[in-house]
C-alpha cells in the first residue's frame, strides 16, 4: 500500500496505457481510468470524496466554452467546399498553369493543398478530394507512384498547421491561450513547410526527371486561338498585382503585426487582379487570356473565402469561433453559387460534423475526468520532476518531449496527443520559460507527423481508400495502368516525415518563425518612469458627511 501510494501516479498513467492496449475507445480509457484511480485514491485517504464534485463543474465548463464552437463551424465549412467542387476546378486550372515544366502536377497539388488547408482545415476533406482528382491524372501521364501517393499524403496534411487548423484550436484549449495567437504563430511556419516541399519536388524533377514528368502537350487545353499558352498577359496581371501590395505594404506604418501586414497586402493584391479581370471581361476588352481569366476567376473565392475566416481573425475583427461561422455561410454561398448546395450533400455535411464535434467533446469530457484524478495524485508534480530535471535545460527538455510526440504518433492521433500528454507537458514548459504560443506551434508541427507515419498515418488510410487497389484502363488514353500498392504510399511518405522533423528543428532554431506572427508589445523602459505624489494641503477640508450623501439641508437640520 505504502508503494501504492508512493507511486500512485505513474501507475495511473500505465493503467490508462493498459486501457488502451486492451483495446477501448480512447474517450472511454480516459474516464475509466480517472474514475477507478480516483476511487482507489479516496479508499487509500489520498484523494477527499468531494473531489469527484468538481466534475460536473468541468464538463459545464467545456458545454460553455465558445472556443470549441469554431471546431463544427470549421469542419462543416470543410465538408462544404469538399464537395462543391472547389479543389477540382482548383487542380484543373492550377495542373494547366504548371503543366510545361516538369512536376508541374506535383506543384499544382502542393500548393492547391495549401490553398485547402487554409480554407477547410480538415485532413481526410484534402487528401481524399486530391487523391480522386490527381492521382488518376498523374499515373496516366507517367509519375512515379511513390512520388505521386507521397504530395498528396503531404500536401493534405498542411491542413494540420496552416490555419484555420483544428489542432490549433484543440491546442489552445488545453495551453490556456488564445486560439488567435496560435493561427498568427503558425502563419509563417506553414508556408515555409509548403516551400521545404516544393522545394523536394524540384530536387526530384533535376534528379529523377523521370519520375515527375511535364504534361504532354495535347493535354494542355486552355490555350488562346494562336495556340500559345496565354502566360504573358497573366504574368502582366500578376505584375500590377504584386506591385499594388508591395506598394500598400511599404504604406504601413512601423510595428505593424507581420501576420496583419501579409494578410491585408494579399488582400489588396488580389482585389486589384479580380477588378482588372472583371472589368476586362465586362468591357470585352480582350487584355487578358484564357489562361489569366481562368486563374483569376477560379482562385479568387477560395482567397476571399481565406480573408473571410483568417483575415478577419487576424486583424482582430472577429474571434476564431465568430471567423468559423463566417467561413461556413461563405463555403454555402460558394456551393450555391456553383449550383452544388442541395438536401443530400447538406445532410452529409452535418452528420460528419456531428460526429466529428461528438468525437471531440467525447474525449475532452474523458481528459477532463482523468485529469481531476491526475491532479489529485500530484501527477503533474511528478511529470515535472520527470522531466525538468533533464540535462540540457530548454533544449534537452524540447528534444525529449519532440522524440516522445514523435513515438506516440506511430499509435495516437492528434486529438489523443493532444488531450492526454500536452495537458502534461505545458507546466513544466511554463516553468522553463518556454512561451506557451510557440510551444503549441512546435507540438503541431510534430503531430503533423502522425498523419504521415508508416503503418498507422490517417493520411495513408485515407489515400488507401481512394487509390486503385487492381489495375484499370485509363478512359482517356486507354491504357492499362498498374495500381498503387500500400508499400508504394507507404514509401512515398517517408521523404515528407523527414522534411517535418527538419521543419520541426528550424522552428526550434529560428523561433522568430512563429514569434514574427505574433504583435510586438512595446517595453517599458523602467529607467524613465517617474512619480509625481501631489503634496498635502496644509490645511484640510473637513468633509460635510450631508454633502458627501447628498441630503439636503433642511433634512439635515430637522434631525438635529
């Protein structure tokens, strides 16, 4: 009994491990294990009985927290634009756009699922909509399978870190802080994880130009009555464009918010290019090709639509959940607007959703119960002996905890990581003095891992699903092409995790990364404070208590 006590929480801690490995759902091995340890502590006098009394406060607290409220409003709004054909027109125009160089494809998916990813930030929405559109078209003209499987594995999962992501707002939930830091913090760090990308593929194209081939010619079909491809007018427009946000940019004043400063020059960019092209096409002037009007058109509602949600939640005009909302009445509007929004697709839409947001609560509500029991054994004083004695102060305590997140992602998911080991770690983070905003950024970046992992990545599954599992004849060509094999995914991912962990080790060495999002406070210099104390009056006023309470003076003397 004396070492049960004694050890009461790491015993805990291996009791939910066993709950798990047993085979339970992870929501329900959450609450199990709270509630048999906290009975098991208030037999053994660890633990008062009126502890279990606070749990109906918790899970109120969480039925009120508005914050959990942009998590349906995200995904519904994700779900929407999924099947409103959005990505597909996005593919289309962007494969045509790059389709002349080669990996032009593999480009085309990459930053489509970035442009996703800031739209709907759901996984499964982005890798299964690129996976139908472009991985046919990609095996039909000659891409390497293992390339191919790993862009579109990797490009869906950017929506794990770029904003508006779900586990950034899990994320802030259980760090205490804002859900809007946390999207100006992963700003930038997504972006250049989107670069460390494309920068993969062109490496593949100069060494293996094989694998990643240009697009032939004939399947080239946006093209002006001359036969050219139309880029000049569109890089003419991009040109003007550019120019107008560099311009508006160099106008800010000083100390503006990076995260403000890109976000309101982009806008002002891309409003410049859909004025010129509405009005060239208004007018019928005829400036611009088929190949400007088309990019134009069909990139400029996803990019108001990521103005919409970010933009507002940047400038500080409108709160995550208040951004989500916004998001998913423009995502309906886009779906009607594309004559795709009905009765069957709205119904599908909020069943997922709901089963998503119940997934969520579910497991938040069992975090919850486990927690209260954790605190009450001295958990959390027990993991910060644990792990604030480690050599190497800040960094030793960031590389052990990143190759622990790493590890557990082979078996847990962002959510599970998220509600059962970050509740743990913030503390002893807090302690070191790490910022808890780029510390939530840096633990999203390592979960992004676990949707790519070899056997158990959720985004292999989901291209699993979608892949040809038998050889079929291409509809166009007429062909026959060989399916995708799980170990082709499975090989074609390990080249992005390893580009994760080198984003993981630039955001601990460059932490102005995230930090560059966030607004910049100004100091207080303390050399320049000065007090001024009024000195007394040499004679006081004495104090009428009538006039102090207002009582009149006819009052006054009739009492006396």
């Amino acid at each position: 009994m004396a070492f049960l006590q004694t050890n009461m929480a790491p015993i805990m801690f291996l009791g939910l491990i066993g709950f798990l490995l047993m085979g339970y759902s992870v929501a329900f091995s959450l609450a199990a294990a709270g509630l048999a340890f906290g009975l098991i502590g208030i037999e053994l006098g660890m633990l008062p009985a009126s502890l279990m009394q606070a749990l109906p406060l918790r899970i109120f607290g969480i039925m009120q927290n508005e914050t959990l409220l942009a998590i349906p409003f995200f995904t519904f709004m994700g779900l929407i634009l999924e099947r409103s054909g959005m990505a597909e027109d996005l593919l289309d125009t962007i494969g045509q756009l790059f389709g002349p160089i080669r990996g032009g494809l593999a480009y085309a998916v990459i930053l489509v699922g970035a442009m996703l990813a800031a739209t709907t930030g759901v996984v499964a929405a982005s890798v299964i909509s690129m996976g139908l559109i472009s991985l046919p078209i990609m095996l039909r003209y000659g891409y390497d399978r293992r390339i191919a499987s790993g862009v579109i594995a990797a490009s869906g999962t950017l929506a794990q870190i770029i904003p508006p992501s779900l586990v950034l707002i899990i994320m802030a939930d259980q760090l205490g802080r804002s859900v809007g830091d946390l999207y100006k913090g992963a700003f930038i760090p997504g972006f250049v994880l989107t670069g460390l990308y494309l920068g993969y593929v062109l490496l593949i194209t100069l060494v293996k130009p094989q694998w990643a081939p240009a697009l032939p010619a004939e399947a080239r079909t946006i093209r002006e009555d001359d036969g050219t491809a139309g880029l000049r007018s569109l890089g003419l427009l991009t040109l003007l464009a550019t120019g107008c946000a560099l311009t508006f940019a160099r106008s800010r004043p000083e100390g503006t918010a990076t995260d403000e400063l890109i976000v309101t020059s982009l806008c002002v960019g891309v409003g410049t290019a859909f004025v010129l092209a509405v009005v060239n096409r208004t007018l019928g002037l005829k400036l611009l090709s088929k190949m400007a009007e088309r990019v134009t058109f069909v990139l400029i509602p996803p990019l108001a639509l990521i103005f919409l949600v970010l933009g507002t939640i940047f400038l500080g005009i409108a709160t995550p959940t208040e951004g989500g909302a916004m998001g998913a009445v423009g995502a309906l509007a886009m779906a009607l607007a594309r004559k795709r929004l009905s009765i069957p697709l709205l119904r599908q839409a909020m069943d997922s959703t709901m089963k998503l947001s119940c997934f969520v609560v579910f497991i938040l509500l069992g975090s919850t119960v486990f927690s209260l029991s954790f605190q009450g054994v001295d958990g959390p004083l027990w993991v910060e002996h644990l792990l604030s004695g480690l050599p190497g102060g800040q960094l030793g305590f960031l590389i052990v905890v990143n190759l622990l997140i790493f590890f557990l992602a082979f078996f847990l998911d962002f959510f599970e990581l998220s509600f059962i080991v970050v509740p743990l770690l913030a503390p002893v983070a807090e302690k070191l003095g790490i910022d808890l905003v780029w510390f939530g950024v840096l633990l999203a970046v390592n979960m992004q891992t676990s949707f790519m992992h070899p056997p158990f990545g959720f985004a292999l599954f989901y291209l699993r699903s979608v892949a040809p599992t038998e050889d079929f004849k291409d509809k166009l060509t007429g062909r026959l092409i060989p399916r995708v094999t799980t170990g082709q995914i499975y090989w074609g991912a390990v080249p992005f995790v390893c580009i994760q962990v080198i984003m993981i080790a630039l955001v601990i060495t460059f932490p102005g990364m995230v930090s560059g999002g966030l607004e910049k406070k100004g100091a207080i210099d303390i050399s320049n404070v000065h007090l001024d104390v009024q000195p007394p009056d040499e004679e006081k006023k004495e104090v009428d208590m009538n006039e102090l309470f207002g009582i009149p003076e006819a009052a006054s003397a009739a009492s006396k």
